[in-house]
C-alpha cells in the first residue's frame, strides 16, 4: 500500500531540524519502500505490505528515539488521500484567499476539534469536515487576522496535534499520489 506520512512543525523557521535525505533512509532503513519526499516540510511517501498500524507503531518510535523533540504525525494511505480530495465541497476550488488542511494525527482526540469548530463564529471564513482533515477557507486575506483560524484556533489544545498544509500543498501531494 502506497501511504503519505505528514510531519508537524519541522524545518520551520530554523527549529526542529530534520534532513528529509536522512529520514527517507532511516524510513528505508525500516523496511518501507519507494521512500520520497516533497519539499523540506515533511512530506514523504512510502509503500508498505505491514499493516497501518504495524506503520503507525514503526514511525513513532522512529521519530522518538531519533530525535530530541516531539513530531506529531499523520499517515494516510493514497486511496484515503484522494477520495478526501474528491469529495471536498465545490468552494474548495473556487476564488478563495486562502485554503488550508489541518490533518488530524494518528492519535487526536477529534472530538475537540469537532466540539470547537461546533461552537465557534466564523468570521469570513468557511469550513469543512473530512475524515483525514479539516478543510478551512479564508475569503478575504484583507480580514485574515479577524478569523476564527487566526484569533482562536492556535490557542487550543489540539492545535499542536494537527499538521497543517496549504492547500496547494494539498493538492500537488495529490498530483504526486496520483502518478
């Protein structure tokens, strides 16, 4: 099965440095195969005959005893990534000012993020609820820092359990799963 593993918070602003070259061998090292990258923020892709959670249980303590801080993680098989994909909501693809994808870790509680985005007024803003992800949508980048995402979202708990992607990120990790 061929899977997209998303690391959160590496390589950012010169914090938590991890060498996409050394991690896709030590992801070799493991037994997955076909081991790839995209860009250096931690976006690779591997196959593998082991189970999901055979995959899930390798990766964790890979990245626990090969690093000094916490990576959460999410891994996602490619048919899970692009059925996601192709059942997003029509203003997915529309004019929009900006786009993101908050994938859920392996291990989120969901419920708060459900129970958060259930109780929040969102201003300018939209948003959807897939099963691998959140899909959030900004209309208007004049009024950025009045929305929801931008005033309340990094104050919650779970924020530090999801990755977040852009959502052209999202779709060239798309186009690359589905060569």
């Amino acid at each position: 099965m061929r899977y997209i593993l998303l690391l959160r918070g590496i390589n950012v602003g010169g914090k938590n440095k991890v060498s996409m070259s050394d991690l896709k061998v030590l992801l070799s090292e493991l037994g997955f195969e076909d081991v790839d990258s995209y860009i250096n923020s931690g976006n690779l892709f591997f196959s593998s005959v082991e189970s999901y959670e055979s995959c899930i249980s390798k990766i964790k303590h890979l990245l626990e005893t090969n690093f000094d801080f916490s990576i959460p993680f999410t891994l996602i098989s490619k048919e899970e990534y692009l059925k996601e994909k192709e059942s997003l909501p029509k203003w997915w693809y529309q004019e929009i000012a900006r786009r993101d994808v908050l994938f859920f870790s392996y291990d989120l509680d969901r419920s708060k993020i459900f129970d958060f985005i259930d109780k929040s007024t969102f201003y300018n803003e939209i948003v959807y609820i897939g099963k691998n992800a959140v899909f959030w949508g900004k209309y208007d980048e004049s009024e950025y820092m009045k929305t929801t995402y931008h005033k309340k979202l990094i104050k919650q708990e779970f924020y530090k359990q999801v990755t977040i992607r852009n959502g052209n990120t999202f779709e060239k990790i798309a186009e690359i799963l589905e060569k």
